[in-house]
C-alpha cells in the first residue's frame, strides 16, 4: 500500500499495532513465569488479559472500517520482545532479573503509547470516532501499565536489585 493519505496511514499503523499486540499475547506469559516478584508476575498476567483486549479493540475497528483485520510484520516489538528474551535467559539474581524485566517491559509499553497516541490523533483527523473512543480507551491502559511497573520497580525490586549487587543481604 501507498502512504498517499492520512487514512493509508492509519490503515498501515493499525495493522503494525495489531501485529505486536499478538506478538505480545505470547511473549506476556512467559515475562509473568520469569518474573521472580509475584507482584510483577501478575502485572504481567493482568497486562496479559489487558492485551487480549487490545486485539479485539482493533479488530473491532477494522470491521467499523471495512477491513480485514490483518496485521503487518512489526519489527519494532519483534526486537523489544527479542530483548526480553535475552533477559530471561540470562543468569543472576532474581531482583537484577526482574528490574530488568521491568525496564524491557517499560520499553514495549512506551512503544504502544507512541503507537496509540498517534493512531488516535489521525482517527480524530480523519473522523473516526468510534475508533477514536476505542484508541483513547487501549492508550490509558498502556499508560497505567506502565505506570504500573514504575511502581512495582521504585517500590522494591530496583531496591533489591541495589542490594543483591553490593553483598548487603550477605
């Protein structure tokens, strides 16, 4: 497809977020079973179930566009969710492993909020209101889950990380 419109646009945006949406339903159950913290285990788990509506929301606006609710190869979360990988593959104390969790999780949720911020911008443009309501609804999901993992990770996990690299808990 030619980027000839803001509407191409939209169209070829949507498909890219709904890609990684579906990378991300399966990438999210196994960041929750390499996550040590049980309260980082279930953000995941709670982001997971949050995901799995993310995909509906989108097909739900394909069908209000007219569209096959296809997606298109997003390499952008294809490397974020190559990253985690890495993570979790990695040896270490639990706590550096989970602040690194957090921090590659952070990275794919700043990537959605960017993705979505714009989606909804150019559905306001283009007039799409339904879809509009739609993107606003998935953009504060992504923005809370996000806000989420500041949490979990100012709130122990970073703290922990600190100590098991210094010997404090020797």
């Amino acid at each position: 497809m030619s980027l000839d419109s803001l509407q191409s646009l939209f169209l070829e945006e949507l498909k890219d977020v709904y890609h990684a949406e579906k990378q991300l339903v399966q990438a999210l159950p196994r960041m929750a079973k390499a996550a040590g913290s049980p309260e980082l285990q279930q953000a995941f788990t709670n982001h997971l179930a949050e995901t799995k509506g993310h995909v509906v929301r989108l097909e739900r606006i394909f069908k209000d566009l007219g569209e096959a609710a296809r997606g298109k190869r997003c390499k952008g979360m294809e490397g974020l969710i190559e990253e985690g990988k890495e993570i979790m593959q990695e040896d270490g104390e639990e706590a550096v492993i989970d602040a690194a969790l957090i921090a590659a999780a952070q990275r794919v949720e700043h990537y959605e909020i960017a993705a979505y911020g714009c989606l909804r911008t150019y559905a306001q443009l283009l007039g799409h209101q339904n879809a509009v309501g739609l993107l606003e609804q998935t953009l504060s999901e992504e923005e809370a889950a996000d806000e989420k993992l500041t949490a979990i990770g100012e709130g122990s996990v970073n703290a922990d990380a600190a100590a098991a690299g210094s010997g404090a808990e020797d």
